[in-house]
C-alpha cells in the first residue's frame, strides 16, 4: 500500500505483463495499471477494485492491509470488470457493504455479475461524509461507458478520476512525477485517441462542466497508470486541446503493398508534400501497431491512404485501419486515397469511399497506377503530394 496523499492510499495491481487490453483491440506495450484506492478516514472506503484475473493478489493485499471486515464504503466510479471484476469475492465476504455508484453504474453492475448489491446511486453534486473528509462524486456519462463518474475527495483534493486522465502503463513509481514524462505523455495520448476519441464533443463539454465547479484539485488520481501530481491541471489542459479539433499538422501516409508499387507512390507523394514544406510520416499498416496508427492518425492534420487491389478490394491490414477510422469518429481531418492495380482496380475506390463515410473531408480524387509505376506517374504522385499541400495550407 502506497500512500498517495494525506489518508489516501494506492492499493492496486500493476499489471506488467499486460500487452493487451479491450480482449486484443489495444496494444499495451507497458503494461498497464488498476488503481484501487483507500481512503482511511472515520470511514474505510474503497474506491474502485482490480481485475478478476488478479483477484487473489488483491484480496490478499486488501485483507493484510485493510482487513475486509473493516471496509465501510465502497466507490465503484465505473463497472466495467478491470475495476470492478474482484467485487464479486469482495462481496462474498461482506454482502452489506454499501456500493456508491451511478444510476447506470447500478444497472451495469446487475446486468455484468445477477448479484442485487446493497446498491447506493449517486449523481453530480451528492456528497458522502467520511469524518474528516467529504466525497463528491461527479457525474462522467460516456466517458467512456454510460456509468462512468469521478469522486472528489475534499480535505486532500485528490479527484479520483477512473479511466479519464489515464494511461496504460505500468511503472516504478505511481506518480507521474517520478516517471519518464515522455513514456506518461505517449501513453496518455494513445489511451485518449484509442479510447476516448469517439467522444469528443462530450469530453469538451464535460471538461467545461468539471472546471465549472471550481474544484480546488491538488491531485488527480486516475484508475490506469501514473498520477498527475506536480502540475495535475496539465492532463486536462492537454484533454481540452485533444477533444478540440486536435492535430500536429503532419499528414500520415498509410498504406500495404504487394511488390512496392503502392509502396514506390507512397514514397513519391510525400516527396511532394515535402516539397511544399508539409511534413510527412510514412506507414506500411501491415506492419505497424494499430494502436499505435491509430494514435498517428488523431495526430495528423490529413491522411493519404493507399493499397493495392486484392480480391476486388484493398489489402486487410488498409480493411482494418478503415474500420478503425471510422469508429473513432475523428473530427476536422482531411484525405485521399491512392494504390496500384493489375485489372480491377478498386482498392483506392473503396479507400475513397470509406474516407468520405468515415466523416473525412476528402480534397481530391484518387490516383492510381497499373502494376508498377513509371517515371512519369510517380511525377504524377509527386504532384499529388503537392496537390493535397495545397488543400491542406487552405
Ligand atoms: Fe479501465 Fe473503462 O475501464
């Protein structure tokens, strides 16, 4: 048991050999994090638990330092089962125990484990007296799940933030300040643009309503890797600016290849974005981490996606990161498609397509070359490049 602050403590498990989450949908390169904390007050209160498949660790850690018996109150901020999977043996043991969680959070928590729970639902503003300390939850609503809420610890001023403001990582220490800033920043994107990018315009919101309240908080202490605490107000600084149009300004090129054709029209275009001074990165997908692509795509200002044509349609690994795209909803990007063929043609017709349905402002028609490209057309590329530039600098 670590102590966070004052008569709070971290309890949780980190997880390091973690290197997937969400079943196989997001790479966890480092590991990750289940935050539970205790706030040993007048009161005895456990806020948010572990995973299933860390439950006897963390029933030992919570009976050696807490003492099941002596568990007042339970938080549970949200229930999906890597903060709420080791309620079900917790309970066993202490039925009576009172849960505070959201309206949703209650329906969740039914619906995922058939138990009825000694259930206490709670909303924006409701506060529970601890002794020293109050509690002040905060109402989260789809950020990420519907049941999603905070709790604000006041006397420490430590916002229990849940997934908001989180990474996936698991390290040394548990405060951010002791860590490796760039690894605690790259992760803390990648967690946004991963998990929380479909909600943007409610994020924005949110962020607006939570500093509404005019919270005097000195910490922010999420349920996944490293606490903000030299300067917490920063991660939601840097979420305001992430759920607002975000880019870095750079395009990335993304594309899968069979004999280089694509590849070799990649490698032209961003000659000539390069060449109107827009920066580029390039990425063959069937080779990158999707997690990782998907974080470079919320980074950039514009994509150029490209394939060539299999079986009447682009190659799986351009399938994928197209059904990716779409589903995070990003917001404010501009695209074109382009690839090469042997008769058909119609992988950068269907990137095309996908772009315009995915909610990206498409600037030009596609370019495509017939098996490899000559001199000629890869000048064509080049001008394409230059091209969607343009477009981008309007
Ligand atoms: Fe960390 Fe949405 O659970």
């Amino acid at each position: 048991m670590i102590q966070v602050k004052d008569q709070i403590y971290h309890l949780g498990f980190r997880d390091w050999e973690l290197r997937n989450f969400h079943g196989h949908e997001l790479s966890t390169f480092h590991g990750s994090s289940y935050n539970s904390y205790l706030i040993k007050d007048e009161k005895t209160v456990l806020v948010d638990a572990v995973w299933s498949p860390h439950s006897d660790e963390y029933m030992n850690i919570l009976e050696e330092e807490v003492g099941i018996d002596n568990i007042d109150y339970i938080i549970i901020n949200h229930s999906e089962p890597d903060h709420s999977g080791t309620l079900v043996e917790i309970m066993e043991l202490r039925p009576d125990i009172p849960i505070y969680c959201s309206v949703k959070g209650v329906e969740t928590i039914r619906k995922q484990y058939h138990k009825d729970w000694n259930f206490r639902a709670v909303k924006t503003g409701d506060t529970l007296n601890i002794g020293k300390y109050e509690l002040m939850f905060v109402d989260m609503t789809m950020i990420h799940w519907p049941d999603s809420m905070m709790t604000f610890v006041k006397g420490p001023n430590v916002l229990l933030s849940n997934d908001a403001f989180g990474q996936h990582l698991a390290g040394a220490s548990i405060f951010e300040d002791e860590l490796d800033e760039c690894m605690v920043w790259q992760e803390a994107i990648k967690y946004f643009a991963n998990i929380l990018a479909p909600f943007t315009p409610l994020i924005k919101k949110k962020i607006d309503e939570v500093l509404s309240l005019n919270l005097p908080i000195e910490m922010i202490a999420p349920s996944h890797g490293a606490i903000w605490r030299k300067n917490p107000l920063s991660i939601v600084e840097k979420y305001a600016q992430w759920s607002d149009n975000y880019n870095e300004g750079y395009v990335s090129i993304i594309y899968d290849t069979m004999y280089n054709a694509t590849k070799k029209m990649a490698g032209a275009i961003a000659k000539g974005l390069e060449s109107k001074g827009v920066k580029s990165k390039q990425f063959n997908s069937s080779l990158s981490d999707m997690s990782d692509l998907i974080t470079e795509v919320f980074k950039s200002k514009g994509m150029i996606i490209g394939s060539c044509t299999v079986n009447s349609g682009p190659l799986r690994s351009i399938a994928a990161i197209m059904a990716e795209i779409r589903g995070h909803k990003l917001k404010n990007k501009v695209g074109a498609a382009f690839g090469s063929y042997g008769w058909s043609g119609e992988a950068h017709k269907k990137i095309h397509k996908e772009l315009e349905e995915a909610g990206i402002k498409i600037v030009m028609e596609p370019i495509s070359v017939k098996y490899q490209p000559d001199d000629a057309e890869l000048d064509a590329c080049f001008q394409f490049g230059r091209d969607f530039a343009n477009y981008l600098k309007k």
